[in-house]
C-alpha cells in the first residue's frame, strides 16, 4: 500500500503473497508532481493476506531527473598529475529508446576525456549500466568544479539527450606512478593505449606534465613499464 497521492497505484497485490525471505521482483510505481533531483518521502504499507497491516515503513528516495539520463555512484581516483583522474559513475537510461553509445567530452572544451565513446549497449529504458574508469585531464587547478558532458545516443545514433557531469577536480596523489596512467598499480599495455590515443595532445599520457604527450612521455612509461 502506498497512501501517497503522488504515486500509482497506491494498492498493489502481490500473487501469490510473499513468503518471509523471498523477493516480489521488480515492481513499477509511477511518482508525479514532484521537482527532478529533489528527496521524495513516503509511506510504505505492508499489509497480510487478510489486509492487515504488518509492517509501515517511510522510505526516501532522490529522484532522477526526467529528460534523459541519470548519473548516480561518481567515483573520483585523483592520480599523481595535478588535474588528472580517473571516473566511474552508475549510468540509468531515462530515455524511451535503449542506449548503445555514450559519448563525453569537456564541457567547456579544455581539456580531455579518454575515451570519448563507450559502447554500451543496449541499456533498455531506465535500466544501469557502470561505466569507468575514465581518464580525465582537466587541466584544471585542484579544488575547483569540472564539467563534463554525456550524450545518451540510441543503438543506431538516431536519437540522443545531453546531460552533465560536474564534480570538484581532486587533489594529485602522492606517492603514485606517473606512467600508471589508468590508476590500476601496475604499468603495461593499458597505459600504453591511453598514451598513443593521446599522442600529440595534452590529454591524459602527458606523463610529465609539460602539456603535450610526446616521445619524452613514452620514454618514462617504458622505463617504468612492468
């Protein structure tokens, strides 16, 4: 039972009952006439077999927005370039359509997002997906905010909705590799992708930090390869 005038339906029979220690499975509520982003509170009813009441709970729940995409779970791993980390985040499709692609790039157009597409397909309408780790090259000072722009694309890139991501640039690391581009511990053919797809930019193999990838930053990530 949900007494909530924001919710339908407010009575919802489960057939056959559940017994203690079981799931339902999924069950769909529609929530209306609330603000996008915003805690909604409401009640929550248990009823038996013969309508009455066992158990009242009052949940909270944020609210996605409506329009497009949901990024929830954002995870920032700071590495030992200044500007530079790495991102993971929960993706919830919000659209009509099943998402194959998303695409991220700056929102102000400095600095660099690698990759730049992640196949993810197909996410079905307000379904999940993880996605991460993303290699981040700000250039931004540590402390301030970072915006980044998803684009939620259909399997066949037809169809397509913008939402952003905006979190605070953290703090470099002390104490990691430089040439561990990715962040996993170890140097090896990952970080090498992430350099050569780089190449020529001041995107995330700038391993010592002079602005551009070059064959000075390919130098120290062999030496340090392994």
């Amino acid at each position: 039972i949900l007494p909530s005038p924001n919710m339908s339906p407010n009575v919802i029979p489960l057939n056959p009952p559940v017994l203690n220690g079981n799931s339902s499975g999924p069950i769909t509520v529609t929530i209306t006439g609330q603000q996008p982003g915003t805690e909604f509170c409401f009640d929550f009813i248990l009823g038996d077999v013969d309508g009455d009441e066992c158990c009242h709970l009052s949940p909270c729940i944020e609210l996605p927005d409506c329009d497009c995409a949901q990024v929830t779970d954002v995870v920032l791993t700071p590495t030992s370039v200044p500007g530079q980390f790495t991102l993971n985040f929960t993706f919830t499709n919000l659209e009509s359509y099943a998402t194959g692609h998303l695409v991220l790039f700056p929102t102000s157009g400095t600095g660099t997002v690698t990759p730049g597409i992640v196949n993810v397909g197909p996410v079905a309408p307000y379904g999940s997906t993880n996605v991460g780790p993303i290699t981040v090259n700000s250039g931004a000072a540590p402390g301030s905010q970072y915006c980044i722009t998803l684009g939620n694309h259909s399997m066949n890139w037809l169809q397509c909705c913008f939402v952003e991501i905006c979190v605070t640039v953290p703090n470099p690391q002390p104490g990691l590799n430089p040439a561990d581009l990715n962040g996993d511990g170890k140097v090896d053919a990952s970080d090498l992708g992430i350099l050569l797809g780089s190449w020529g930019t001041p995107g995330p193999g700038d391993v010592n930090g002079d602005g551009t990838v070059d064959a000075a930053d390919l130098g120290i990530l062999l030496g340090a390869w392994g």
